[in-house]
C-alpha cells in the first residue's frame, strides 16, 4: 500500500467529520503543492 493509501485510511479512522474535512483538505493541498514543485523543478512526481 502506498503512503498516500495509508495516510487517507489513517484519516478515515479519526473521529468527526469536521476534523476529517480539515485534514483531508490538508492532504490534498500538500499533495498538490507537492506535485506542482516537482513539475517547476523538473522532477517526477515524490512517491
């Protein structure tokens, strides 16, 4: 299972739905920031 697969079921698991939104939301940001550096850079995407 990838990192990503692992850090969504581990937010999955926590309690309400607000704090669920909030992290998921988090996630997303970093995971597109992530890809959006890599692609200035010239890097392939970080797994």
């Amino acid at each position: 299972m990838t990192d990503d697969k692992i850090a969504l079921r581990a937010l999955l698991e926590k309690g309400s739905d607000a704090t669920f939104l909030r992290e998921m939301i988090g996630f997303a940001a970093e995971r597109l920031m992530q890809l959006e550096t890599s692609e200035l850079f010239g890097h392939g995407p970080s797994r």
